[in-house]
C-alpha cells in the first residue's frame, strides 16, 4: 500500500453541507464525504470500503474536523453520526479552500516555488 495523503484534498460548499474530496488509501480514487448539521449532531455521509464494513476509517474524522474549521464560530456538534451512503458529485457545488488546510496549501506552494522574494507575500496580506 502506498502512502497516500490522509487529509481531503478539495472541498464544496453543497447549501449547508460541507462534501470534501478524500483520497483513496488502496486506489488513485477519492471518495466524496459530506457533512450535514442537524442540530447538535453532525451527520457524515460517504461509502468507502472500510465504512462499508462497518470498520472506522480516517475520512469521518477528517469529515467532522473539517466541518469544525469551516463553521468555526459556531459551538460544535457534539455528537458524530456515521451513515454509509456514496456521494454522488454535483455540479452546482461550490468550491471553497480545504478547512483547516488553507494556510498549508498556501505556505505549501512557497515552500515548492523556493525563493520568497517579496512579491508573494501580496497574496497573503
Ligand atoms: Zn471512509
């Protein structure tokens, strides 16, 4: 098994649901995972093998961490509720950064890209 990324790596706002791209530990595939509020519980939804088989899998931790960086002035649900279910993409979503990784893909690209010569900061500020 390769060392695949273990952290979504694109995300959608869908209406109130957050659905984040998660890839694959066994594949080249994502798996889609939404989140949904209702109330005090935050419903998961995705199908992975793992979750098929009733085991635990890092992508509803990562679902719910997510969540909470996103709604992040809010109280967070306190209850998690797993739900095997495949997510099918949509068009009408949109994209918005990966909660909790904004600054990581940012600094990502200066770490990659070498010199930081004055101008990139711009972006930043
Ligand atoms: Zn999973």
């Amino acid at each position: 098994m390769g060392k695949a990324l273990r952290r979504p790596v694109k995300a959608w706002q869908a209406g109130e649901a957050l659905v984040l791209a998660c890839p694959s530990s066994s594949s080249e595939g994502y798996y889609l995972v939404a989140a949904k509020r209702f109330g005090d519980v935050l419903k998961v939804a995705h199908s992975c093998p793992a979750a098929s088989a009733g085991r635990r899998c890092w992508h509803v931790d990562a679902a719910a961490e997510a969540f909470r960086e996103w709604r992040w002035w809010e109280v967070p649900p306190s209850e998690v509720e797993r739900m095997v279910r495949p997510v099918a993409w949509s068009s009408a979503w949109e994209e918005i950064p990966v909660p909790g990784y904004e600054f990581e893909d940012m600094f990502g690209e200066l770490e990659m890209g070498g010199r930081d010569d004055g101008r990139q900061r711009k972006h930043i500020a």
